[in-house]
C-alpha cells in the first residue's frame, strides 16, 4: 500500500471520527475558556485566545507526531 493510500484511508477514518463525536466536539467550550483574554468596551472588543490556543497547538503537534509515526 503506497503512502498516498495509506493517507487517504487515514483523513477519511478521521473525517468518519470527528463526525461521529461532533456532538459531543460543539459542547466543548473552545474560545471561551479561563486564560482566554476578552476586553469587551463600547466600540472596542479585543478577544486573545490564549488558552484555546495552547490546546489547540498541543492538539495538533500530537496528531502530526501520529503521522509521522504512521507513514515512517
């Protein structure tokens, strides 16, 4: 099985999770959690995901590292 295949199969059976668990993935509150900076004033919002961007970061470089780990 050639590389290419091997990733197709692999975005699909993610597309397959994350459709499956959607339900439970819109109920997390991503972009609203504690750390995340909001200065709200009349005519003026500012909104700093920090927090949300940690987690998202580490959530990717694991799910790059299972790539890599997959197709070496």
């Amino acid at each position: 099985m050639s590389n290419t295949q091997k990733f197709i199969i692999l975005i699909g059976a993610l597309i397959i999770l994350i459709g499956l668990l959607w339900p439970y993935i819109s109920k997390i509150p991503l972009f609203r959690l504690p750390g995340d900076i909001v200065v709200d004033k009349p005519n003026f919002k500012l909104f700093i995901p920090i927090t949300s961007m940690i987690i998202i970061s580490v959530l990717l470089t694991l799910f790059f590292w299972i790539i890599r780990k997959f197709f070496n």
